[in-house]
C-alpha cells in the first residue's frame, strides 16, 4: 500500500530589518528574540536577519544601467525574496531612522521591492517607547505599497523596571518575549490571509 504523503506546511520567509546600527541596540536584540522564538515556538515561519548597515547613502548616480551597488542588490533580493517584513524601528526625534529611510528607499527603486509584502512594526527605547516611529513608518508603507498588521502594537519603554535587556542588547524579559510572540503570530496569520 503506498504511502500517502502529508502536503507540508507552508514556510513564511521574514526578512527583519533593525534602524538601529549600534552593536548593542535594544531593537536588534528584539529580532534577535524574534528569530529564537521563531525557530523554538513558532512553526510555519522563519526570520532572516538583515543587515543595513552597508547599503550606502541613496545617491541614483550609483544605479549604473540598471544596475545597483553590489550590497544594495544584495539587500533589494533578500526583501524580494521574502514573504514579509519585521521592522525594529527606533525613534529618532519623533520619526524613522536616517539609515531606515535609506533602506526603504534603495528598496523602493525600480521595481519596488516592498510591494505587496506585510509587515509589523516593534520598537523599543525610552519614554514612549519608540512609538511615534511607527506612524511615519506607516506613513512611509503606503506608497511602498507594504501591509502592516495592525494590532497587536509593539512599543517597549526600555528603561522601566524589572529590566527588559542585558549588558549586551538582549531582551531578557519573559512577559516582553510573550508580547513579541503574539506580534509574530498576528504576522503570520495576516500573511496567511493574503496569500490564500
């Protein structure tokens, strides 16, 4: 009797982006727990880290026939080849990050890279968190044509007691894992609508 093979289930590739280029940011360390989680209790999904951090400054006297510096053609196929993106977005005076904006808009060339993928947003830092980064990022997504979850909402006032990350940048807070994990679901499961 053959055996009857079991379809698999579907993998969602998340390319994680942090606007953050210091060694021990709070927001990496969010992907950085965002891609344990994944890989130890989250099924159906897996979280690719990607660097930004050597895309230079968007200058279109770079893109040469069509063409685009080496680590910008590298980063535009990792965004292509994902199903959805995690943005860490810190805050910076009230909007987005310089080196954030700059990877949104090398991915934004033509064809858009963005386009049609879904997304959420986690931040962490001081006072509100990060918070008011998401609403510019959003702002930024329309036109890129990027689907954001919309709930739940992720914004974690770093520096408020019992301690969230250790010396390095790692979150260590259980009940902030718990948040991330629910964000990651809601992003797997809209990603899951979309594509069907």
């Amino acid at each position: 009797m053959a055996a009857t093979s079991i379809p698999a289930k579907p993998i969602i590739k998340i390319a994680a982006l942090s606007g953050s280029l210091r060694k021990g940011s709070f927001n990496t360390g969010l992907l950085r727990s965002a891609i344990e989680l994944s890989k130890n209790s989250i099924e159906g999904i897996e979280i690719e880290y990607v660097d930004i951090s050597p895309l230079p400054f968007l200058n279109t006297d770079l893109e040469v026939q069509g063409t685009y510096p080496p680590a910008v053609e590298a980063f535009r196929k990792k965004i292509q080849e994902a199903d959805s993106i995690l943005f860490a977005s810190p805050e910076y005076n009230f909007s987005v990050t310089p080196p954030l904006k700059n990877a949104l808009d090398w991915g934004s060339r033509p064809p858009n890279v963005w386009g049609d993928k879904t997304a959420a947003i986690v931040s962490a830092g001081g006072g509100f968190g990060g918070g008011r980064s998401h609403y510019h990022l959003r702002q930024i997504g329309v036109f890129l044509d990027i689907h954001f979850i919309n709930k739940p909402e992720f914004y974690l006032n770093a520096f408020q007691p019992p301690a969230k990350f250790d010396a390095e940048g790692n979150l260590v807070d259980e009940a902030t894992k718990e948040k991330l994990k629910e964000v990651l679901l809601a992003l797997k499961a809209f990603t899951l609508r979309l594509k069907s």
